[in-house]
C-alpha cells in the first residue's frame, strides 16, 4: 500500500500557477471610476450653472410664496382661535386653506392629541416633524407671521402678544354695534362737512366702531375735536362690566406686587388712583396677565399647526422661461452626448475580452478542456483570463486523474472479481469440484473484494466530511499492544518480528475504532512491505509545546511504526498518502494491499486534527508518524470531529 502507484498525471504534471494576490497596476475600476468621475464632474458643474443662473430669482420668489402662504394660514387659524372657545369646528377652515395653498395643513393639541388634519382620508399617515410650524395661540402671537397688528386695530393696552381679535366678554351685542355705528357715521359726515377731513369709520373686532382722521404724515388718527365723539367712547353696560371685572385682575396683580391700584379705560389705557403711581414696567405684565386669565374661556386652547406636503416641493424648473429650458435641454444633450461616447468606448474595451472568455467557455463545455484565453495586462479582466486558464488546465488535469482512477479502481477489483468467476465457471462445467480448499480460496478472494469496496467507502465519506467519529479517552500503549497482538500471526508467515516500545501511558482524545484502524493500516502496511528477517516496532510518546500558556492544551500523542524494510525513495516519498500509488509502477498484486490503506490513514488524521508523516532511507526501512492531540480541539459547525452531530 506504501509503495501503491498513484496515476502519471498526478506525479508528473506541472504545478498550476496560483492566482496572483497583489492589487493589478491598472485597475479596471480605477480607470471606470476615473471615466465617470470625470463625465460627473463635467456634468454636475454645468448643470449646476446653468441652474443657479436661470433659477435663482425663481427659487427666492417660490421662497416668499412659501412664507406667504405659512402666515396665511397661520393668521387664519389664529382668527378663529381667538373667536372660538374650542377647536371642534375648525376642520371646515382647515380644509378650505389646504385647497387655496396646496398644502396639508394638521393641528394637534399641546399633548400630541389630533384636532384636525386636511389629509386624514388619504393613504398617507402623518409623520410628525420635531419642529411645528407655528404655535397658534391668541394669547401669545408671533409677530413674525401674524398680519392683524396694524395701527388701525392696536387698542394701546400694551398687550400686543394678545390677538386684536381675542375680545371675550368685550364683544359687543348686535343692538349696542348698530347704534354705536350710527353715531360714528355722523361723527365721520360732521368731519368731512365742516373740517374737509375725509374720515371713515371702522369697525374694531369686539363690534365697537372707530372714527379713523388720517394725519398729514399718512398715520391715521382717532377722532377730532371739532365734531363731539363722547357717545363712541363711553363703555356700553356690558362692556363696563367686562372693564371692571379686569380692574379687579390688575389691581389684584399689583396688589400682589406692592404697587397702588390703577383705574383702566375701554381703550387699555391707565390712571393711578393715588399720587404714588405704580411704573409702567409694573402695570403692564399685569395688564397682559390679567387679560389673558380673563380672556381664557372665550378662546380656543394652544395648538400646533404643521404645514407641509406636495406645495413644499420647489416648482423652479416648471416655471422657466422657455430660453431657460432650451438652454438647459442644449446642455442635458451635450453631456448625454459626451457620456454616451465616453461609455460606448469603456465598453467596447471591456466587452471584447469579455467575448474572448464567453466563447473560450463554451468550447470548455464543448469537451475542448485545453482551451485557453491569452492574458494582457494586470487589470481585473487579465485576471480573470489567468484565473480561467488556471481552472481550465485544473480541469484538464483533474479529468486525466479521474480516468485514471477509473482504470485504477477498474483493475483493483477485476482480479478478484475474475478469480471468483474463473472458478465459479469451473465448478459449472464440472472442470473443479467444491470442496473445502476452493470455498477457502474463493471466500478470500470475496474478502479483499469486501476489503477493496471498504477502503474505498470509508476514504470518499472522509473526504466528503461525512466521517462519523465518536471521541473518547483512548489509551494509546493498550492499543498498540492489542493491534501488535492481532498482526502477530500474519507478521508470523511473512517472518517479520512485531513488538512494542513504551515509555509510560499515552492517552489520546480520539474514535477508538478509526485510530485502531489507522495503526493497523500502519502496521499492515509495515509487514508487507519488510523482508523475512526484518522487524516493525510500534512506540508511543508525548510531545508538549513547552512555549504554550498551557502544556496540556497542546500536548500531542505521537506514534511511530518503523521498520526494516527497502524503504522509498526520496523522490517517491510525497506520494506515499495518494490513493493507488505504488512505488511499483507494474501492477502485480504480490505484495497485496488495495492501494487505499495509507490514503484513508491521512484523511482519518486530519478528520481528528492530527497529520501522519513518512521518512525513510532507501534499503534501511521507514518510519511513519502519527501525532494526534491528547485534548478534543474546539470544535465548529464544520468541524471533522463534530461530524456524528451534524451528519
């Protein structure tokens, strides 16, 4: 089995050339990457400026609009907060302001509940932003969006953070608006009668009409000496009681901070009650609070307005000149142009050797295994041509030596096989009579059949990885001693002497039945390949890693089969663990063996972590060395000695 010949293409064909592993000098994607950097920036460059100058305005204009249509919406809620006590009738003027802006307008309360949304029927849930649009609250306005403080409607109470249009219990009855309108209109005719002034009357938020004098510097003014305006400035019953009830808050507040009471006026206006008058800076906060507090249940709570969707997507290049897109679509076919030409000759470079590997394939899958596709460059196509060549000379070789083992396998089993027929034959046409001697012979012959058809099962599940092993304790000396036992009667008719060395216990984490079969491989092997005379000693050691952090991890077992046989040549020693291999390249049978036995040795070592290694001198005998570790190595998913679990 040591000397098996193993097939001439595996021993004498060349070594195939490994892929290379540095980075190739011209790389393809460097060079693509280069190209479409380069057809990007040119793009992107003009594009860009063409953009910038045709849109600019049109983007600053669509900005404004933007702001516009936000304070729009923004004061429109914030009116009717300020005329409402709640918000459940506000979806109508939600959905109204939607329409007019193309945007989805949604209003949530403080603690995140809904209170409306113009979307709600659609298939779009709102995402709500970190950030609301605007807070509409009458009782603290912001100034930036709110279109209602003007000069015509400030009361001058100091209150500006207070919506004009939040009036609560100031709101005036239709009876009282009405006669109040009637003398203003007279207050206005006696202006423009008597005076020339082109008065007008306005009417304020709470129903109360004013008499608007605009100045010579355009500023309007209220009311005028010359016609008598009392009957406007007098609080109605109603209005009085509302003024009070708000006296009694600031009074209250400046109570609260030392200060003397102050009598107040339906315009928000102030006096001291005592010669000690409380600051400005005192009264105001006051006055603001104390309206507020007073002005809580007419008006509807804070909320959060969001307002987003398709109107927030710009719209510039809609709306360009058609200079501006003729310009645009001149530039967009250049550079289409440009990058077409550009793409059509980086293709063309990398289609054509593409070509050559496509056609080199299918007459590969023809049957033509010594195809090949000449190599240029060191790029990753050059790459991939030499990685090509490598598997189609792979592929040449591997199919040289599966013929070979055919014939192998074919001759292996043909000798027994025809022993048995020949005699079988005989026996059927009465040349030979059963008896004892031929049912022996004829049942040895069955049992190197048996013997071959084993060899060969067990080394295809070991290299396949479907090798059951079952690790337990083994004790290394007793299994030498018994295998040696078990050999003593062939190693007997061959006139060899078997013995064992020992140097103390040697103990192994190993299937007990697969290393009993690799000694025994070994010690077969051994015998048959020794002269009468000659000796084969089986010896165990230990072997310990004295640089590890722990012996006993990577202690290893090691077992040596030497004996005194011819030996091998140096030449012919790589090739002692190939299957057929014999150093004997005729293919007589003599020396027995099925040419599998060293082969499955090596694959059942490395299925236990271990190696197996051969030495010899030519004439002097051999040596084979079986090391295994004492300790069950860390086993994975597609680890060998985890395979009873995974198979």
């Amino acid at each position: 089995m040591r000397r098996a010949r193993t097939t001439a293409a595996t021993s004498t064909s060349p070594t195939i050339p490994a892929a290379s592993t540095s980075p190739p000098r011209h790389s393809l994607l460097l060079r693509l990457l280069a190209v479409s950097a380069l057809v990007s920036v040119c793009s992107i460059t003009v594009t860009a400026w063409v953009v910038v100058q045709s849109t600019a305005v049109a983007l600053s204009r669509e900005r404004g609009q933007a702001l516009a249509d936000d304070a729009r919406v923004y004061d429109t809620l914030l009116g009717y907060a300020a005329t409402h006590p709640t918000w459940s009738g506000v979806r109508p003027t939600v959905d109204r302001l939607a329409r007019s802006t193309g945007h989805r307008i949604v209003l949530l309360g403080k603690d995140g509940r809904p209170l409306a949304d113009s979307a709600v029927d659609r298939d779009h849930p709102f995402q709500r932003p970190q950030k609301a649009t605007a807070v509409v609250d009458p009782l603290a306005v912001d100034p930036e969006l709110s279109k209602n403080k003007d000069a015509d409607t400030d009361d001058g109470s100091g209150t500006e953070l207070i919506d004009s249009r939040a009036v609560g219990p100031f709101k005036l009855s239709g009876e009282d608006s009405e006669y109040l309108k009637v003398i203003a209109t007279r207050v206005a005719t006696c202006l423009r009668d008597h005076g020339g002034v082109q008065a007008h009357m306005r009417t304020m938020p709470s129903g109360r009409p004013r008499v608007v004098v605009p100045s010579p510097g355009g500023a309007p003014i209220f009311g005028d000496q010359r016609c008598p305006t009392t009957a406007l400035t007098d609080p109605t019953p109603s209005e009085a009681e509302a003024l009070k009830s708000l006296t009694t808050l600031v009074n209250a507040c400046l109570a609260r901070r030392q200060a003397d009471a102050v009598t107040l006026a339906l315009d928000g206006s102030w006096e001291a009650r005592t010669h000690n008058a409380p600051p400005a800076s005192t009264v105001t906060p006051c006055l603001t609070t104390s309206r507020s507090q007073q002005l809580a249940p007419y008006v509807a709570p804070a909320a959060l307005m969001y307002v987003s969707g398709p109107g927030r997507t710009a719209t510039t290049f809609f709306d360009l000149s058609p200079a501006n897109r003729l310009r645009i679509a001149g530039w967009a076919a250049a550079v289409l142009v440009l990058t077409v030409a550009v793409t059509t000759l980086a293709g063309i470079r990398l289609v054509k050797p593409l070509r050559t590997l496509t056609a080199a394939a299918m007459r590969m899958k023809a049957g033509e295994l010594s195809t090949r596709v000449p190599v240029r460059g060191d790029d990753e196509i050059a790459r991939l041509s030499a990685a090509f060549n490598a598997m189609s000379l792979r592929r040449e070789r591997l199919e040289s030596v599966r013929r070979d083992m055919t014939n192998d396998i074919a001759h292996e089993l043909r000798t027994p096989v025809s022993n048995i027929r020949g005699w079988l034959e005989a026996v059927e046409d009465g040349l030979a009579r059963p008896d004892a001697e031929l049912v022996t012979s004829l049942l040895g012959q069955a049992r190197q059949l048996q013997h071959i058809i084993d060899d060969l099962r067990d080394l295809s599940a070991a290299e396949a990885g479907e090798l059951r092993l079952s690790p337990e304790s083994v004790q290394v000396t007793e299994l030498l001693s018994a295998t040696a036992t078990s050999n003593q009667a062939t190693a007997a008719a061959a006139g060899v002497t078997v013995r064992t060395v020992t140097t103390g216990p040697v103990q192994v984490m190993a299937d007990p039945v697969r290393i009993r079969q690799m000694v025994s491989n070994l010690v077969s092997n051994a015998i048959r390949h020794t002269p009468a005379g000659g000796s084969v000693t089986l010896s165990a050691r230990v072997e310990a890693d004295l640089g590890g952090a722990d012996p006993d991890e990577v202690a290893t077992a090691v077992i040596d089969v030497a004996d005194t046989g011819t030996g091998i040549p140096a030449d012919d020693l790589p090739h002692v663990f190939d299957r057929f291999w014999r150093a004997d390249k005729s293919r007589n049978r003599q020396s027995g063996g099925s040419g599998l036995g060293l082969a499955i040795v090596r694959r059942l070592a490395e299925a236990h972590h271990g190696t197996v290694t051969a030495t010899s001198t030519p004439g002097a005998g051999s040596t084979f060395t079986l090391r295994l570790p004492q300790r069950r190595p860390a086993v994975g998913p597609n680890s060998p000695m985890d395979q009873a679990s995974t198979t």
